[in-house]
C-alpha cells in the first residue's frame, strides 16, 4: 500500500473509532503525568493512542521510504555510470569509475579486464550504446568516415586512426593535413604518405622523413619521371628510394615495367644501367629493358655473363626468339606466373 492510501485510511479509520467510542463511551477520564492532571472525554483517550499509533507508523514508513529512494538512486546511478564505462570500453578507452554498489563494481571489473567489442549488427535497445555500435560498424566495416569529434577520443585511438583513415580515402586531399602532425611512423601516417604521393609537390614528398613501401616508390617514381613532369626525378633520388626500401630483383623488374612506358627507351636504358651498375638484384631488370626494348646483343651479352642457374626465364625466351617465336616479353612473364 502506498503512503498516500495508508494515510489516507488510516485517518478515516479513527475518525470512525472516534464517532463510535463519542456515542458509545460516556463520561471523562483524568490522567496524570510527572504533576499534571490531564481531563478529556472517555472517547479521546480511546482515539489518542490510534493518532500516536498512526504517527509512529507514518514516521517509520517515511524513514525507510526515504532509505529505499536513496538505494535505488544509487542503483540508477551506477546503472548510467555502467552504460558511460561500457560506452567508452567500446570506444577503446579505459575508465575506472566508483560505484556504490557491489554488483556493478563486479560487472564494471569483469569490463576492465576483458576485450569486447560490438558485432556488425549490435544491438542492445539503449540508445547511446546503439548509437556507439552503429558508429563503429561505418567505420571499420563498411569503411565510412563519421564526425566522431562529440567523443573527444585520443589522436592515437585506433578508431580514430581507422576513422582518418576512411576519410583520406574519400577525401585525398586530408592527407596533407595528417600528415602536417606525423611525428613518428604509425599506419594513419602511411596511408597518408601513400595517398599524397599520388598527388603532392616533390620537393614536399622528399621532405618527409617517412620511407615508401616498395609499391610506393614504383608509383613514386614512375609518377615523376618523363619530361612532361613539373619535377623530373633525378637518378640518385631513384637509386636511394630503390636502396632505401630494399628493392630485390622483382620489385626493379615491376619498376621496369612501368618505366618502360612512360620513358623514352634511351632514358630507360640509362637509368637500368646505373642501377644494375650499383646493385647486382638490378641486373635482371635491365635485361629485362634491353629484351623488351630489343636490344638483344646487350641482353645476350648480361645472359653469357650469368650464371647457368640465373635468369632462366630470360634465356627461355630468348631461345624462343631464335627459334622463329613472335613473343612479347611482358607477355611471356606473364604466362609463365601463371
């Protein structure tokens, strides 16, 4: 019974013990306490005890009232405090929180200390929790950029990270700004650097202290080399990209390959002799430019030179030409990975 109904009975219950003992008891009744002498009617001495009765309970009922309000406001406030730590472990930040009660610091433990993380399709019908989820599903598997600036999370947070991340892909030209604050190599600033290198300034490329993957640098140098390019790459800065990244055999024959059509063949032929002249896993790419550029005595020459187990997918095709074969190198490469 709420305390509204029980007060509210309460009172019409003495008021019917009150009417009852008026018509039925007669007479007064005195009542003496530390020297007074208190007289009243037999029927308020009957009533008396029922209102003091009737406080006590009031008061005992407020008390525990009051007790029980505080108890599950403490409830509720951890409950929104669990929701704000489940939030942020989704985020990918760490937070300790006090709580009051026993239970949700157990629950709030057991969050500290395990990996978890919402499903594609998460759903947990708590809004700011959903909303969480949602956002993390845009950005890491459907590759969205999302403003998530509202959740005020750390510059190297990995939803952050894979957040600017999405954005340099829809928007390229970010890529300056993120890389304006790369003070050290991580992922973010890698797809940064390999994006500008599409579109960026030179002289701005070669200011960055970051080292291209191999596929970078073959875009990089094929991007700025030929004479219709504001920036011409000289040689040396070929040679120390391709010493820089370690290039092996395949990876100079894959920059042959894209050279060969954007420089004119003497260009080519120069610059794949200064490169096999400095390092022997070049070598295999200016053959390559020589039999594709037809220049079969030089490329017959670096084969005589090699040894009987070096460069068999050269000397195969070669043997093919003499034979009478009408073959493209590209071509026959191409066959033989298959």
């Amino acid at each position: 019974m709420s305390l509204k109904n029980y007060t509210l009975f309460s009172f019409l219950y003495v008021c019917l013990v009150g009417l009852i003992a008026m018509f039925n008891v007669a007479g007064e009744y005195s009542f003496s306490f530390l020297g007074w002498t208190y007289t009243l009617p037999s029927a308020v001495w009957v009533v008396v005890p029922l209102i003091l009765f009737f406080v006590a309970t009031i008061a005992h009922m407020s008390y525990y009232g009051f007790i029980n309000y505080l108890k599950i406001n403490s409830y509720k406030h951890d409950y929104e405090m669990l929701i704000e730590q489940i939030s942020a472990k989704f985020l990918g930040n760490e937070e300790e929180k006090e709580y009051k009660n026993q239970e949700f610091k157990t629950l709030a433990d057991f969050i500290i200390q395990c990996d978890i993380k919402p499903k594609s399709r998460f759903k947990l019908n708590i809004p700011k929790i959903d909303k969480i989820a949602e956002t993390i599903h845009k950005i890491e598997d459907l590759g969205e950029y999302v403003d998530i600036s509202k959740y005020r999370l750390s510059k190297e947070n990995s939803l952050m990270q894979k957040n600017l991340e999405n954005r340099i892909a829809v928007e390229p030209k970010y890529s300056q700004e993120v890389l304006k604050s790369c003070d050290k190599l991580t992922p973010l600033c890698q797809k940064a650097f390999d994006t500008y290198v599409e579109f960026g300034d030179l002289k701005q490329i070669k200011k960055l202290d970051i080292t291209p993957t191999k596929a970078i640098a073959i875009k990089l140098i094929t991007r700025f080399s030929g004479s219709d390019e504001e920036y011409e790459l000289d040689k040396e800065y070929v040679k120390e990209l391709c010493a820089i990244t370690k290039f092996a055999k395949e990876d100079y024959i894959a920059l042959a390959k894209a050279l060969i059509k954007k420089l004119n063949p003497d260009e080519t032929l120069e610059l794949f002799f200064i490169l096999s002249r400095d390092n022997i896993e070049a070598i295999g790419a200016y053959i390559y430019v020589n039999l594709e550029l037809e220049v079969i005595d030089k490329a017959k020459e670096l084969l005589a030179q090699s040894g009987d187990d070096e460069f068999l997918e050269f000397k195969a095709f070669l043997c093919l030409k003499e034979k009478g074969k009408n073959l493209r190198l590209s071509s026959f490469l191409e066959a033989l990975q298959k």
